[in-house]
C-alpha cells in the first residue's frame, strides 16, 4: 500500500470517529461538518481507485 492510501485509509478512519463522536454528544454542527468531510474523503477514494469499507452508515 502506498502512503497515499494508506493516508487517505486513516484520514477516513479519524473522520468517522470524530462524526460518530459528534452525534453521540449531539453536536449537529460538527456532525454536519464531519459528514462533509467524509463524503469528500469518499469522492478522492473512489476518484483514485481506494476501495474503503464503510463502517460508519452515514
């Protein structure tokens, strides 16, 4: 695995802790921000082929 990836991998990892993170305290702001984060992260992974597994259902 090339350090792209494997950045990307935990930079997807980080963000779904911190989203789950938010919505357990009921910050609705930062879980906003969070699932952008994500799904921006989402669109590179598919965009450069890194085939992520979802363990967040956001």
């Amino acid at each position: 695995m090339d350090a792209f990836t494997a950045g990307l991998l935990q930079r997807i990892k980080t963000t779904e802790d911190d989203l789950t993170k938010a919505r357990e305290t009921g910050d609705d702001f930062l879980a906003d921000v969070e699932q952008s984060e994500l799904d921006d992260l989402r669109r590179l992974a598919a965009e450069h082929g890194v085939r992520i597994s979802t363990t967040t259902n956001a």
